[in-house]
C-alpha cells in the first residue's frame, strides 16, 4: 500500500503539463516565492522515490506527537477578565520565534 502510494505520488510529480496555463502557474509560483526553482518536481520526486516504509512511519510518530501552536486573537481585556487562566489550557507566550526555537519537531530531520 505504502509503495502503491509513494508510486503514484513519484507519477504525479513528473506528469508534464497539461496545459499553458498548469506551466504558466508553475512557473509563476516559482517566480512569485522567489525560488526560481525550474526542477523543484523532479527533486521531490526523486526525494520521494528515496523515501522507505520505516521513514515515513517514524516522521509520522515523530508529527503525531510534536508540540502545537494555536492563535487565538482577543481584545485587550481578555487576561484581565480570566486572569491568566481561563481555562482552556492556552498558554500565553512572548515571542512565537522563540517558542517555535525550543520546539524539537523535526530533530535531524533535513528538510530542503
């Protein structure tokens, strides 16, 4: 099954374009993030192809149970209408870069 999956995922990525405008907006995509990356299908393909059973069954343990980040916006008045528990369990933080930092979700996985 998992194989069957990868397969048609690896197809996916180097099908050719079907149309001008599916080449258009890939390339555009491209051009608009600023990656200029023309071969960035046939790289996750080639990624994906590499890929085996145990890996992809050891990131999705590893995803399973990483740390989440939820945004709950409120007005000013929040905290001082719940105090600093309000009871859901949410937890205020600072700074998003340096809660992201301390979160160990990808490990030595290389992501590129």
């Amino acid at each position: 099954e998992f194989q069957t999956a990868r397969g048609a995922l690896v197809t996916r990525f180097r099908e050719p374009d079907r149309t001008l405008a599916e080449a258009f907006s890939r390339r555009w995509t491209a051009i608009e993030e600023e990656t200029y990356d023309w071969a960035r299908r046939a790289k996750l393909a080639d990624a994906l192809e590499a890929v085996t059973l145990e890996q992809a069954q050891a990131l999705a343990a590893r995803l399973t149970s990483a740390p989440r980040l939820a945004v709950h916006v409120f007005g000013n008045n929040h905290l001082a209408a719940f105090g600093e528990n309000d009871g859901s369990g949410s937890v205020a933080i600072d700074s998003w870069e340096a809660w992201r930092a301390a979160q160990d979700v990808w490990g030595d996985v290389e992501l590129q």
